[in-house]
C-alpha cells in the first residue's frame, strides 16, 4: 500500500500554515478518507466539516490542489501523488477552525428573495418541459463551490453588491416556474446585482450536481433584467401605457 503526502491548512480567523501528514492509501480512497485518516492517527484535533459521505449533503466542500471539490467525490488516485495533495479551505469565506469555513453569509443572501408566490386559482398543470426545466435547478446540494469560484465573491469580495450563482439558481427555479407570479428581475439588478456575473462559466464547471448554472440559470436571468429595465422598445411601451417597471 502507497503513501501520499497531504499539505493540509491549519489555523484560524488570525491566520495559519500548511502541516505535513503522510497517509496510506488504499484502493477507491477520497481525499475525505484521508482527511479522517489525518484526525484518527495523526491531528485528532483537525477540524473537518462533513456529514453523509455520499456527495449529497455538500458539507465537505474545500478546496483540492487549488480547485473547488466535495472531498467526498475527489479521488485520490485522479490526483497527482508526486508532490503533496494541497487540502485548504473555500478562500471566499471566513476561516473558522483549519478547514472549517463561516458560510452564515449565504443563508443572509437567502432569506432576501422572496418565496413562491402562485397564481390565485390556478390549475397545478404544466408542461413535462416546464417540470424539467425548474427541476435541474432543485438538484443543488447547496456545497457552496460555486459561490468560492465565482471571482466577484472570491478575489472582489463583493458579498454586500452580488448574491453569487447558488442564488441565480434557486431564483431561476422560482422565475421559471409557470406558476409563479412574482417578479424578482428589480432584487436582481438592484440587491443580487447579477450584472456583475461576465459569464465566465467558472460555477459551471465545478459544479458536483452538473447543473448548467450559467446557460440555463444566469443567463436567461440576466436576459429578463434586459427586458425588464433596458430594452428601449418595452420601455417605450410601458410609458405610453402608463406602466410601472416592478
């Protein structure tokens, strides 16, 4: 059985270094086997946040050889053992305890958009289109990869201005559903300010759920703030009619 060499952060909120663990591996190892591998023989006071082992609770998340994973779902022998697995926590949050993030700021951004809203004695008949379409969107653990990629929370920290891509997605899921009637397209200009997004696809891409965030989620999200409050033609419209923007 092959040893791995593991470079993990440990410190706190006034900062920190990376320690030096040699691990064993053994076939079909996760870099979570050896994180618990670490606390069990080695730093018993590691602090890890993890909960069900089976990529779906999104509790693990950290960031792997400088990319964004669940450590649940990262491979050990997917990585390179030449030189020590880097094993440090999501750089957009808050370091609590090694690696341990505060992410409480994400549950703030939540709280801000506004719930269903149903249309009054309508008829909970869609199309299957419709379904399929809202329903990729409810597959999101909430691991919170995407928003620690997302360059205007990771390198511009700009939590007050951008809600991130976790929330254009659960307000895609809201916006799309055709039952739904409430607009959210100011609270995405004004407060979410997802004019910020330049569509990098950097969510996309490290998304654990495969959810299309940017081509299914942002973007026709931004399309309808264009809609609603910069395209000249609706806008002409809206003033003849006597119409407000909501």
């Amino acid at each position: 059985m092959a040893d791995a060499i593991f470079q993990v952060f440990r410190g706190n909120r006034e900062g920190g270094q990376p320690a030096l663990y040699r691990v064993p591996i053994a076939p079909g190892m996760v870099v979570l086997d050896a994180l618990h591998h670490i606390q069990a023989h080695q730093a018993p006071d590691l602090a890890v946040r993890w909960n069900c082992k089976a990529g779906k609770c999104g509790s693990c998340s950290a960031e792997v050889n400088g990319r964004p994973r669940l450590t649940c779902k990262t491979r050990i022998d997917s990585l390179p053992t030449t030189k020590p697995i880097t094993v440090q926590p999501m750089k957009a949050f808050p370091v609590i305890k090694d690696l341990v993030t505060d992410v409480s700021w994400n549950y703030q951004v939540n709280k801000k958009i506004p719930p269903f809203e149903g249309r009054q004695g309508s008829k909970w008949k869609m199309y299957q289109e419709d379904v399929d379409r809202v329903q990729e969107f409810r597959k999101c653990i909430e691991c919170f990869l995407c928003q620690n990629v997302c360059h205007v929370l990771r390198e511009h920290d700009k939590k007050e201005q951008f809600g991130g891509p976790r929330f254009f997605v659960r307000v895609a899921a809201l916006e799309m559903h055709p039952i739904d009637t409430k607009s959210r397209a100011r609270m995405l200009k004004d407060e979410l300010g997802i004019g910020l997004c330049n569509i990098t696809k950097c969510c996309t891409e490290v998304c654990p759920e495969e959810i299309h965030i940017t081509d299914n989620a942002i973007i026709p999200l931004k399309e309808r703030v264009v809609d609603q409050f910069y395209d000249p033609v609706l806008m002409l419209v809206r003033k003849i009619r006597g119409a407000k923007q909501d």
